[in-house]
C-alpha cells in the first residue's frame, strides 16, 4: 500500500509493534527498510516521511502477513 501523509507517526509507530510479520518501507528507487526494526524506525522513518511529504516521493508499505496488512490498512484509512 502506498503511503502519501502520515500525521501521526507516534500512532503509526505503535501499530507496527502490534505486527507480528516483517513489515518493510520500500522507495521507488526499491530501496527498503525494515520497520520493525526500532533503530530503522527512530533513525529512518521520521526523514523519509518528511522527505516524501517535502518531494512528493512515493512510498510503500509491504507487510508479510495478511493481519498486518489489515491492521496497517484500517490505522492508515482513519487518518489518525
């Protein structure tokens, strides 16, 4: 699923934790990182998302189970 905004990276952050599988940020350029990695997510995530916002890059989320995906599907629908 692709990923444009994300307001709430705290939120974003705490439905990862509740992910069982991997869970993987991938680049346009196919570059990929794992978020369920925490030192991914504070030294990462917070830049990419703010660089795709500022340069309109395109992001996508790829989450190896079907319950993550449905998790991470319905947190990114609410816009929370």
């Amino acid at each position: 699923m692709k990923i444009y905004h994300l307001k709430n990276v705290e939120g974003f952050l705490e439905v990862l934790d509740q992910c069982k599988g991997t869970v993987e940020l991938v680049s346009k350029d196919g570059d990929r990182l794992n978020l369920k990695s925490k030192l991914s997510q504070y030294v990462g995530l917070s830049k990419l998302f703010k660089e795709a916002r500022n340069l309109d890059l395109e992001l996508e989320i790829f989450a190896h189970e079907p319950e993550d995906a449905d998790r991470l599907f319905h947190f990114l629908m609410e816009g929370v």
